[in-house]
C-alpha cells in the first residue's frame, strides 16, 4: 500500500514499545503461539487512541450497514470490520500473523475505497495501516522470526543440520517424521479416560454419505495420506508435513460447528502439532528410537472398514406402507452445518454403525447396535411381520443414536428430526386407519339394516295391504 502516510503518531509509538515489550517479557517464560502473537497484535490496535484521545478504531468496529449505507456495497466487495476479525480470532481461523494482517489490510483498503482523502475516516484507515506494518516486522523481531528468511527454509536447514550431525542418516530424517506424526496420534483426552483425539481424523468422509463435506472443502486431507507421504518420502522438511496436518485440522473446523467434539479436537491437536514441530527443529527434544516408520506404514495401510452385518445389498426396492415409512425418513433433508444448504440425506448418518476398531467405545455403551442398512436389509427378506416391528427397531436405532452422540453432534440432531418425523407420520397415517375401520363398521351396520329391512318386507306382505297416504300427509 503506497499511499501516503502522516507523521508517526508519539501515541502509536507509545503502543508500539508497549507491545514489544510485553510480547518480549511473555516470550521469555515460553515461546507463543500463532494465535497468541495474533491476539496480542489486535489488542493493541483496539487499545490504540489518537492525540485527541478518541479511540482510532471506532470507525471500523462495524461496517456500514447495507440499508443505511447502500453505496458503500456498491464499491466494497469483501466487507470486514473488527468484530468479525475478532470472532476469527476467537475460532482460531488464523494459521500465523499474516492472515491477521491481511484482513487488516482488506479492512483498511475498504476504507480508503469508500471515504474520500479528506475525511477522518480516511485518515484514520491510513494510521490504522501505518501501525499494523510498524508492528508486525517488530513483533516478529522480537521473537527472533524475521520475514527475510522463508519458512521452508528455515525447516529445511534444521533437518539437513540434524542429519549431518548424525552422519547424514536417513533414518533419522525419517525419524522426525515419525515423532511428528506419533505427536498426533499418541495425544488423548485425559478428562474423558484419555480418549484418543485422532480417530476422526484417520479417514475422510464418504463422498457417497457426505457429499456436502466435498462442496465445503477444497483441500481434503486425512491422516491416512500424511502417513502415505512420509512413507513415500514426499516431505523435504517438517514446515510441509506441518502444512498438511493445519489444512487437515482446518478442514475440521471449517467443517464442523464450533461447539462440536470434533472442532475441539482439531484446535487441541493443532497446538500439540505445532509445538511438537518447533521442539524438533530447534533440537529440544531429540526423536524417540522407533521400529521405522512403524506408525504411519500402518494408518497408510488402512482401509475403510464396513461391518459385515452392513455389508448387504441394498439395492432393492420393495412397496407398502412399511417401504413407504421407510423412505420418508431415510430421504428427509437432514442437518446441515451451512445456513441456506440443503443438508444430505436424512438417513445418511444413520445408515452405518462406527467401525468397531476405531470406536470400541460406541459398542461397550450401546448393548443392542443397529443401523439403518440393517434395517433395510430386514425389510428386503420380509423378517418385519407389522409396521409395528419395523418402528421398534427404528426406535431403538434412534435410541442408540442420542445415547451415544453429543447434542450437538450431527448424527443426534438427525436422529431427533428422524424421531419427530417419525412420530408425525405415524399419527398421520391413523386417521386414515381409523376411518377405514368405521367404513367398514358402517357397511357391516348397513348390511344389518338391510337385513332387518328385508325382513320388515317379508312380514308386512303377509298383512293387509296399507292405506295409500296423501300427498303432502305426514
């Protein structure tokens, strides 16, 4: 951005030795993080005043809105304001100190785009601007990480250094790899009896079960390629094996709502990656002796497991009420993370039971599993006599489902809006029973009628013939 700025601002100075010095004192007791360094640059731009001692930001907490200021959408594109940087800072959407400051920058030429030169809005943008740039390279001084050397390189050196030091060993690049990669798959929950953190990672979803994850995500990754890649020796140096497994977890909180399991997960794991990756290039920590490749030569051989009480086939279709509820609830629209898209197939998150061998705990809570393909398959061989044996197993399908996943977990708000459903149908289609049954009951009580009227004939032609009435006589 060339445009021309004012004079330093002894205000803005003032904040910048204030942050350094912080940042410094912090980094002497640990090293920070991303999204640390992030955080502390943008409280010191919200905390930043004029001379006049009026906050500078004010002007961009909120962008205009679009009734109030219609042309201002006109001539911004991509509009941004300071709650929505900080709404991404509070979801850790930012990967390092450049993302921040690029949303600065986009807020800030929306600025300059809209309000004239002479404005103080204008003028405000070009101090807020003048500021970030001072402070990002000082920042990054400070923390010994300048810009002049690219980060690549940087990991590169570390592992050329580590295997000339060691005699120039393959293995013991490898090695590196691998202690990586054991950081992610050894990492557990401790406050739920150390549950590993890695098992939704291992696999992508399927594009059959999922299609809407593939419309989301651009980049997909899963454990099972990075272990592929180190197998094949695809990395050159930790910084590209880091890279994957950002974009895996990125994926995941791209993805998934920030309340869910998941999204915790992938924000735990992110930090235990990447402090791991630092403790190894700076020599911190030297890699634990390891049978080669022992770990990720077995998530690379792993292949999608199907239980085989759900390994039937489905394609066939059959008729009746029972086919007819099943297919209502099975093609519903189901929960979709993204407001406005249709989400898949209801029945798409029920269809199969976890594989057993990386969720052994759905199978110790839940004593009578059972799945929609299952079931599917039971009504293909006519084992259902009823719709009553059918919605049995319906219900405890459903049962199963909210026991075993969270509220906030996709496949428990499909199983609720399965279960209304459901019940919706069920009292829908009663009605229609019950009036079927009084037809019938009126047509037994006809036939009576009948009966008795017949025989009222029979017994009036034996007596004399009656009086003709008049017309109009009662």
């Amino acid at each position: 951005m060339d445009d021309s700025t004012p004079e330093k601002s002894p205000v803005l100075a003032t904040a910048s030795n204030s942050i350094i010095s912080s940042l410094t004192a912090v980094r002497k007791k640990r090293k920070l993080d991303p999204s640390e360094m992030c955080q502390s640059l943008y409280d010191s731009i919200r905390n930043l005043k004029k001379e006049d001692g009026s906050m500078l930001c004010d002007t961009f907490i909120r962008a205009p809105k679009r009734r109030q200021e219609p042309s201002y959408y006109d001539v911004v594109n991509n509009p941004i304001d300071l709650l929505k940087i900080q709404q991404k800072l509070k979801t850790d959407v930012y990967e390092d100190l450049d993302e921040l400051v690029q949303d600065f920058e986009l807020l800030v030429n929306n600025a300059k785009a809209f309000y004239k030169p002479d404005t103080m809005e204008h003028q405000d943008a070009v101090a807020l601007w003048q500021y970030v740039t001072a402070n990002k390279q000082k920042l990054l001084e400070s923390l010994g990480m300048a810009e002049d050397e690219p980060k690549n390189k940087r990991g590169r050196r570390r592992l050329t250094c580590t295997a000339d030091e060691d005699g120039g060993s393959k293995d013991d690049d490898m090695n590196l790899y691998e202690e990586l990669f054991a950081s992610v798959m050894t990492s557990v929950d401790s406050t739920m009896n150390d549950r590993p953190l890695h098992r939704m990672f291992l696999l992508l979803p399927s594009k059959k079960m999922y299609p809407d994850y593939y419309d989301v995500i651009e980049h997909p990754i899963d454990l099972r390629l990075i272990a592929t890649k180190i197998q094949t020796n695809a990395y050159s140096n930790l910084q590209e094996m880091e890279k994957d497994l950002l974009q895996m977890t990125k994926n995941a909180c791209q993805f998934n709502e920030p309340g869910s399991q998941i999204y915790k997960d992938a924000k735990t794991l992110k930090k235990i990656f990447t402090q791991r990756r630092v403790e190894l290039e700076t020599g911190k920590v030297k890699p634990v002796k390891r049978p080669k490749s022992l770990m990720s030569a077995a998530i690379a051989a792993l292949k999608e497991e199907v239980d085989s009480s759900d390994d039937e086939e489905t394609s066939k279709k059959g008729e009746g009420p029972m086919w007819a509820l099943f297919d209502h609830l099975y093609n519903a629209p189901g929960f979709s993370e993204h407001p406005g898209a249709t989400g898949p197939p209801l029945g798409t998150s029920l269809w199969k039971l976890p594989i057993r061998r990386f969720h052994p705990e759905y199978f110790e809570l839940i004593k009578r599993p059972i799945s929609m393909c299952q079931i599917h398959t039971k009504l293909n061989k006519g084992e259902y006599a009823n719709i009553s044996d059918l919605t049995a197993d319906l219900y405890l399908m459903l049962d199963n489902a909210k026991k075993a996943y969270p509220p906030t977990h996709r496949t428990h708000k499909d199983a609720v809006k399965m279960l209304k459903l459901m019940n919706a149908k069920l009292v829908e289609d009663t009605p229609d029973q019950d009036t079927s049954e009084m037809e019938e009951e009126e047509e037994d009580e006809d036939a009576d009628d009948d009966d008795e009227s017949e025989q009222n004939t029979l017994v009036a032609s034996a007596g004399p013939t009656p009086e003709k009435r008049k017309k109009g006589r009662p």
